[in-house]
C-alpha cells in the first residue's frame, strides 16, 4: 500500500528555510504515471496548493510562491523535497505531501500523506 | 486560472443526504474536478474525480453512499445515509495547465 511521509524541522526561524522531504514507499516515484506535489493548510484554514515535480524533474509552482519555492527529487531514494526560504509567520502550516496522478493531462490529488506542521517562531 | 467556489458550511441530519456544491468560475465550466474529505485533525482524503457530464470515478474503499453530479459550471457530491463520521471539511480541487486549484472548503455538519 502507498505511504507518503513527511520529515524535517517542526521549528523554523523567520527568514530561514524551510525544507521538508517526502518519502514514498509501497510504490515508485518513476512512475510516468503520476507527479508529486506539496500543499499547505495554515491553521483553521483551507489547502494551498505549493507545487509539483515529475521524476523527470520538470517543476511546476504556485505563482504567489515560486519566487521562494524549489522542489526537487532523487528517484534513487524515492523521495522528493520542499525548500521553502525567507519564511514568515504566515508560512505557519500543515504541510502534506501528496501524489497527483497524470491523467493525459488531467492531474488531480489522489493520495495524501498525514502531514507535518511547520511553526515559524523565534 | 480557474477558481472554485464552495459555500463555507452546510448541516444535515444523521441519516438524511446532503448536497454539497462547487462551482467552477466563468470561461472553466467544463473543467474536471476532484472532492476531497478532511475530518477532524486528519490528512485528507481523495474521494472522486468528477466531470462536466456527471460521470464520477471514486477513490479506493470510498463507500457507495458518496455519489457526484454536475450542471454547468456546478459540481456536486452527495452523501446518502449520513453517517457521524461523515461531518468533516469537504473541498473541490480542479487543475490547469499542471497548477492545481483548491476551493475554500465546505464544512459539514452532522445533526
């Protein structure tokens, strides 16, 4: 069975970066099949979406966060990851990891990982 | 870039059905979308992908009761039976171009 998981710091300093790494097991992250995503959901709030990465490495990144976001990917350790930098208050969320699968160009989230909250704090 | 519109909350009674409803913004009503469902701390969960026409295609081990359809630029889902584990967030996401959109969320009570 698919397992997402999220790792990295609960604890980030403002103006540091942020980075998170999602691990997949249960199935390959080569697979043409499917991108890889990272969403957010600050508290009490609704799903923001961050980005997507394909094995490839193609990159694909919300407007109003590109500037300060970079998704990569290492295929040999099925894990994909999140650098988020200049962080504020408001980057205080929920961070999930999800696969979104590739559907002749229709993609939607079809899996998600539990999540991992982020607080950004002095 | 599309936006989806969910009203903030809905509430329905233990074993009745609800309709919950997403709409796709002008120039995207034809768009595909999917229904997630997020209960109380947890991750969410993919439910359906839905299309313009109605036909729907559900996530593994979602239970029969979960049902969607369409009207123009509206997406429905639908909940028969409600159950108590049923009362979560409910949003819509839809995509263009390889950017995924969320709509606001829907927050559903069970009475």
């Amino acid at each position: 069975q698919l397992q997402l998981q999220e790792s990295g710091p609960g604890l980030v300093k403002p103006s540091e970066t942020l980075s998170l790494t999602c691990t997949v097991s249960g199935g390959s992250i080569s697979s043409s099949s499917y991108y890889w995503g990272w969403i957010r959901q600050p508290p009490g709030k609704g799903l923001e979406w961050i980005g997507s990465i394909y094995y490839s490495g193609s990159t694909y990144y919300n407007p109003s966060l590109k500037s300060r976001v970079t998704i990569s990917v290492d295929t040999s350790k099925n894990q994909f990851s999140l650098k988020l930098s200049s962080v504020t208050a408001a980057d205080t969320a929920v961070y999930y990891c999800a696969r979104v699968l590739d559907d002749y160009g229709d993609n939607w989230v079809d899996y998600w990982g539990q999540g991992t909250l982020v607080t950004v704090s002095s | 870039q599309p936006v989806l519109t969910q009203s903030s909350s809905a509430s329905a009674s233990l074993g009745s059905s609800v309709k919950l409803t997403c709409t796709l913004s002008s120039g995207h009503s034809s768009y595909i979308i999917a229904w997630h469902q997020q209960q109380p701390g947890k991750a969410p969960r993919y439910l359906m992908k839905l299309e313009g026409s109605g036909s729907y295609n559900k996530g593994s081990g979602v239970p029969d009761r979960f049902s969607g359809s369409s009207s123009g630029a509206d997406r429905y889902l639908t909940i028969s039976n409600l159950q108590s584990e049923d009362e979560a967030d409910y949003y819509c996401e839809t995509w263009d171009s390889n950017t995924q959109v969320f709509g606001g969320g829907t927050k559903l009570t069970v009475l």
